[in-house]
C-alpha cells in the first residue's frame, strides 16, 4: 500500500494581505503626532496635511468594522492579549463620560480601537499567518523609515557636535521626545541585529549589521534611560533565548568588553557610565528620575478620585496636567479598575503565548523562528520601558508596534494548535479502510474521533 503525504505549496505572491487592510494600517501610521486640535480650518497647506492625517480615525474605524461585519469569524485564542487591549479600551471609552475633555477623550479611544480592528483586517483572510507575518514586515518597515527621517534630519547634531540627547532634540523642532526618537531607533535596531544572525548572505549580513550599528548609536546619542535599559534587557533576552546568537554574538560582546576595560580602567568606565546616565542633571532631578516621581504621586491621587471606571483616554494629561510615565498608572487612570485588569493580563498573556511558541519553535519553519524572536525582543524592550514611559495603554506608535507582535504571536499560537490536531488524527487517514475494525472508511473514523 501506497500512501502520500500533502505538504503547503508556498505561493509566488509577495502580499498576502489585503490592499485594504494595508491602506487602514498606514492610515493610522500616518495619524501619528496630530490630534483633535489639528482637525479644523487650515491657512497653510502644512495646516492642511495636518488636518487630513487627524481626521484619518473617523475613516479607519467606521471601514475597519464594515471589513470585519463582512467577512467570516476571528480564528484567535479567547484570551488573546488583542482582545483584552480591545476590553480595556472599551471601558475606557466608557469613562470619557467621566473625562474633563470628553470630546477628546473619545477621539483618543477611538483611535485605539482602531488600530486593533485594523490589525485584525490582515487575518481576517484564508492564509492568516501570512498576512500576519506581513503585518509584521509592514510595521517593521515603518519603524526604520520613520528612524531614518529623524536621524536624517538631526544627522549633524546626532551625528556630530551634539553634546547631549537634549541638544540633539533642539534640531527637531519639538518633533519628538529623547525618549521617542530613541524607541523609533530601537525597534529596528533589535530587528535588524536578529535577522544579521539568522541570515548566510553576506550582503544581508553587512546591512543589517550596519542598520543595527547605527540604530543602537541613536539610542545611545539620545540618552534615554528607558530605552538604553528597554535596549540592553531585549539583548540580553535574545542571547538567552536564541543559540545561534549565544554562539556568534555572546563571545563577541566580551571581547568587546573586556577591549573598553583594557583602554580605560574599571573607575573611569564607572565614572563615565553615571555622567552618561544623570545627563547633567542635579542629585535632586536624577533621583526623581526627571520628575516622574511627583508624576506619578499626583497620578495615583487622580485614580483615586475615579478607581472604578476611570477617567477615559488622555486621562493624565487632561486630569494632573503632564505625562503620568508609567504605563499601568496609565491604564488604571483611563479606564480605572475594571479597565486596568485586562490591560495588566494582556502583557501576562503575551508573555504566555510566547514562552509557549518558543518552547515548541523546533516546529516552526525557519522564517517563523526569525519572527518570534524578532517578537519577543521588541515584547521584552517594551515590557522595560513600559515602567518609565507608557506603552499600549493610549494609542501611539508603541501601541502600533504591540498590537502587530501580539496579532502575529496569536495567529501562530492557532495555527500551531491546528498542527497538533492534524498530526492526532493523520494515522486515521493513512490507514486503510479495509484495516479500521468498525469498517467504515478511514475518513469517516478520522471525523468521529475529532
């Protein structure tokens, strides 16, 4: 007896995902720093610009629901951290009623939901782990073009006279924080050094080395704690995780070591690490860790007034005036108590479904070895900045990120469990029917034993 065995035929298409789904997802790319203020009359055509890029969420949301109600039910995990972000934006959104601005912080909420709805328009298709694996690339893309643009047009101070990260932001006219920039050249950054060590071509080897070379160098330049400490956690994380890198990068990064000890001793290198860290602050200033200490004693004040439901998106700058910088603060004061649970669970949940892909990665196909890794690098270097800055808990390109790495880690958890319910029922099928003992044909055995 004969018996043949079908493996996937990889098709020749290069975009698995919807035009639709690409064109939502760039539009939300492109919404990023404007807000409900920009939306209005403009006098200029760089008002214009403005105006058209905040007014992209009240497209993308309405388009993105229409595409969902249209196609067939979400394949994902029912505790999948995409759908507890979706839960604590709902009761966010809820809570605008309790907001000082309510008309923003409903703009805010809606521009949250969005992007989890866009993202879920890329597997919302037959082929769902590729067009994941494309939102994946897509986002990658936009990190690295948008870090380029701002390491081009800072090139002479990042790259030159500059002294500090804050003289470095004199150049970009308000355009982003030190903390900011620095995220924008992280992300890329771990993406390319992953990939360089995971490639046999010589050509890729060279530029993604270089992009990382570089990537990290801003990050550097800019002297934000939280992603210098987001940036070393992810590399750490990766040599644990990944033998390959263990191999090549780990001997590496102590010779390079041990070469900085040998040109400088072990008290200049000390000394040299806390001027780099306090930035020219003062004693006062560095132990309040830029004043986020008093940040978060008035942000807990404000949850206190509203712990149930809090007080809708943008809570913090709309309630205690600044920027709280902590992302789970963050939560509890948009969507207080019953909004923050799910937020805190889908940064556990995240980690779950990864350490699980990973404990089973030996069946992975190379290409989706890569991505995880790629995905718990990025996971790890936000968990980390998670704590002085705030990430998925309002929309920016954090979130962006986040809900990319989650839908992806998502749709290879389903698929994975696919590929253990068809291994459980194979030998149904490769036995014939003449061996069942019932007597019926094998197919037929292989759908009762499901």
């Amino acid at each position: 007896m004969s018996t043949t065995r079908s493996f996937p035929i990889r098709s020749s298409r290069f975009w698995y995902a919807p035009a639709s789904a690409l064109i939502l997802w760039l539009c939300l790319w492109c919404n990023l720093n404007t807000g409900f203020w920009n939306i209005g009359f403009a006098n200029s055509a760089y008002d214009w610009q403005l105006s058209i890029r905040a007014a992209l969420p009240f497209v993308v949301l309405p388009a993105t629901g229409f595409h969902l109600l249209l196609r067939r039910k979400l394949h994902l995990p029912r505790n999948a951290p995409s759908r507890l972000l979706l839960v604590y934006g709902a009761f966010a959104t809820f809570a605008a009623i309790f907001s000082p601005e309510p008309t923003w912080s409903l703009y805010w909420s809606m521009t949250f939901i969005a992007t989890i709805l866009a993202a879920w328009t890329f597997v919302d298709r037959a082929d769902p782990i590729e067009a994941a694996r494309q939102l994946l690339l897509v986002t990658w893309v936009a990190t690295f073009i948008v870090a380029a643009i701002i390491g081009y047009q800072a090139r002479n101070s990042m790259f030159g006279e500059a002294g500090t990260g804050y003289e470095v932001m004199g150049t970009l006219n308000g355009l982003s924080r030190s903390s900011g920039v620095a995220r924008w050249a992280a992300v890329p950054g771990l993406v390319c050094l992953v990939r360089a060590y995971h490639t046999r071509r010589l050509s890729h080897i060279t530029f993604f080395l270089g992009v990382a070379a570089v990537s990290f160098f801003i990050v550097y330049r800019m002297q934000s704690r939280g992603a210098v400490f987001g940036s070393i956690a992810a590399l750490l994380f990766v040599l644990l995780v990944s033998s390959r890198m263990r191999r090549y990068a780990l001997p590496f990064a102590t010779v390079a070591i041990l070469v900085i000890l040998v040109l400088d001793s072990p008290t200049t290198v000390s000394n040299n690490v806390v001027t780099y860290l306090q930035r020219g602050e003062t004693r006062e200033q560095f132990l309040s860790m830029t004043g986020r200490t008093r940040a978060y004693e008035r942000g807990f004040a404000a949850f206190q007034d509203a712990p149930l439901f809090g007080r809708g998106q943008w809570a913090d700058r709309l309630t205690i005036g600044e920027h709280v910088h902590n992302s789970f603060l963050q939560a509890l004061l948009n969507g207080g108590i019953f909004g923050g649970i799910p937020y805190f669970a889908s940064w556990v949940v995240g980690w779950i479904l990864f350490y699980k892909l990973q404990k089973r990665s030996a069946r992975l196909t190379p290409d989706d070895r890569v991505h995880l890794l790629e995905c718990g690098a990025v996971m790890m270097f936000f968990t980390v900045r998670a704590i002085p800055e705030t990430t998925t808990a309002s929309f920016a390109v954090d979130l962006l990120v986040m809900v990319a790495v989650y839908v992806y880690l998502e749709i290879l958890t389903v698929q994975m469990k696919a590929i253990r319910l068809q291994r459980a029922i194979q030998p149904y099928y490769l036995v014939p029917s003449w061996m069942n003992r019932s007597g019926r044909p094998a197919t037929i055995e292989a759908s009762r034993q499901i």
